[in-house]
C-alpha cells in the first residue's frame, strides 16, 4: 500500500512541475490559479511522501520518488511544452525508469 501512496505521490510531483510550467505561459488572474494548483499538489505530494516513508526505507522512498518526479515531469516537457525529445535524452530516461524500478525490486 505505501509503494501505490509513494508512487501517487511522484506522480503529484509531476502535477506541481505541471502546474509551474502553465504559470508560466498564463498571464492575469489565470497565473494565480495555476500557482495555486501548485501549492495543492505540492502539499499532496509531500503528504504521500511523508506517509510512505512511515514504512518505507528514507532513502529508498525518497530516490523513487524524486526520479517519478523527474522521469514525468521531463515527458511531460517533451508531450506538453515541447522541450526537445533527442536520442540522448530519451536514453537517459529509460535507465532512470530502470534505476527505479531495480529500487523497487531490491527494497525490502
């Protein structure tokens, strides 16, 4: 159950870095609510987080984590704002999401 609160977690980490990247491209009232979005998701993810690593190992909940964080934030980028999807960096992803999951399986 915590690894589903963890991975719920990441995945609202992607929510935030989402949110951030429309303040951005808003303009007037709009830009607040899009702020305001972020502190939702933020003070959600971070309740996740906190609640995962009750059970879990710190160091472990917080690197699969953070890599949810940035593995969809960085597809999020490519599919949403269209932040360049080279080889490279499409390589690097992969093993990121290979490096999280060889956390998952070897956590006890």
């Amino acid at each position: 159950m915590n690894w589903l609160l963890l991975v719920l977690g990441g995945l609202f980490e992607v929510a935030f870095a989402f949110c951030l990247g429309k303040a951005k491209t808003t303009e007037g009232s709009a830009t607040y609510v899009w702020y305001a979005a972020f502190l939702a998701a933020l003070a959600m993810s971070m309740a996740l987080l906190v609640k995962a690593t009750q059970t879990l190992p710190i160091g472990t909940a917080y690197a699969v984590w953070t890599g949810i964080g940035a593995v969809g934030t960085a597809l999020l980028g490519i599919l949403v704002f269209n932040d360049s999807a080279t080889f490279w960096r499409i390589f690097f992803l992969v093993t990121l999401i290979g490096s999280i999951i060889g956390l998952k399986a070897v956590s006890h």
